[in-house]
C-alpha cells in the first residue's frame, strides 16, 4: 500500500497549518487508494542544520536526524502543506527538506498551500528544491486565501471548489508514487555535488 505523508510545513503557536493538514487527511482518507498520515514537524523539533556531513552522503551522526530520516524513508510520497512566509516556505520545512537526502529521492509530491495569495510562491520555491532531491511533483496544486477560506484569517472554511482539485493533485500523486515504485528499488542514491 502507498504510504502517503501529508507534511505540516509551520511549526508557528496557533499555526493555521494544523487545520488545513487534517481537512487534507479527511479528504485524502476519503479518497483512498493509499495510507494517509500527517507528519507535524512540531514533533520532530529539528535543530537548525547540526550535521557536519551533507546530508546526500548519508552520514547522519545525531538521533534526530536518524529519526527524521526514518520517518521520510517510511513514505511513497509528500503532500506539502505550507504557508507563505515572506515569499518563500517556513524556514522550519526548508531545514527538514536539508536534513536528509536519499530518503526523498525517487517519491512523487503534491501541495497544499495557503496565504495571501495561496502560497503559491511558497510552493514555486519547494518545486526546486524538489527537482534537487529527485522528487516528482505534479503541477495541480490546493492554493487557499487567507481572504476567502479562512474567517479573520484564522479560523478555516475552505470553499468547496477546493476538493475538486485536492482529488485531481492526489490521483497525480498516487499515479506518480506508484510509476517510481521500480526506480525506488532499483536505485543507490549516489552523492550530489
Ligand atoms: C513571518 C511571516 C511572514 C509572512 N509572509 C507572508 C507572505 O509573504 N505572503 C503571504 O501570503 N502570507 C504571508 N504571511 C501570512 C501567512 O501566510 C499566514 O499567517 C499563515 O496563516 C501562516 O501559516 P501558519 O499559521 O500555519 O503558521 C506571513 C506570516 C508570517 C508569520
């Protein structure tokens, strides 16, 4: 069964983030066709960067850093939920991307963004940094206003138009995640430069 992790990407006290990831969950459940966990950063409570090796070499000296890559090793595919902070994702959700390497590599990834404007330059960031660690992220993508799917910015009603394409980005998702099954068992992760 593909396992799916459904990534909380803010860290921040009354986070909005929280919300969204299990509206995410209910609808992904729903959907089925995989298992569905939310990952909550929060309880990984990453350091910034500690490791004195990179991490595509696969040296991981501290034990949360071992356990993080557990976690990431255990997962087919990401759906990322992220805020926009200053244009651009949490700095907490980029330090997680950094810590590990391989365990990315070859897994499919979709994204739920929210915001201003969707958080959908949050979301043009994390797609480079997901080519860097082999991730296949398909293009539909979940883009929530702060203005229109959230009562005082905070409390979530999501349109229901959403749910359309949270379907459309988790059947990519799935499909994706399924296609790199081969290449995920086939391949050593080698060092990038
Ligand atoms: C430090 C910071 C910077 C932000 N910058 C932006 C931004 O550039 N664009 C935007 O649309 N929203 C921005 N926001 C608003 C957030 O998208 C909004 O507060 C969101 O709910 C934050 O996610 P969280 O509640 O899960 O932490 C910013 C919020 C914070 C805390």
């Amino acid at each position: 069964m593909t396992k799916v992790g459904i990534i909380i990407g803010s860290t921040r006290p009354g986070r909005n983030g929280e919300a969204v990831a299990r509206w995410v969950h209910e609808l992904a459940s729903q959907h089925g066709g995989a298992e569905y966990d939310v990952v909550d950063l929060a309880e990984f409570d990453l350091p910034h960067l500690d490791e004195a090796v990179p991490a595509a070499a696969g040296q991981y000296a501290h034990p949360h850093t071992q356990r993080w890559a557990d976690a990431v090793r255990a997962l087919d595919a990401f759906i990322f939920v992220t805020p926009e902070y200053n244009h651009s994702m949490p700095g907490v959700l980029k330090t997680a991307l950094d810590f590990v390497y391989a365990e990315w590599n070859h897994k499919a990834a979709g994204f739920v963004g929210y915001g201003v404007d969707g958080g959908i330059r949050a979301i043009e960031q994390i797609r480079q940094v997901m080519a860097h660690l082999k991730v296949a992220d398909v293009g539909p993508q979940v883009a929530l206003s702060l203005w229109t799917d959230f009562v005082n910015l905070s409390e979530f009603q999501p349109d229901p138009r959403h749910e359309a394409t949270l379907k459309t980005m988790l059947d990519e998702v799935l499909s994706w995640a399924e296609a790199l099954r081969s290449v995920r068992a086939g391949t050593l992760a080698q060092p990038v430069a």
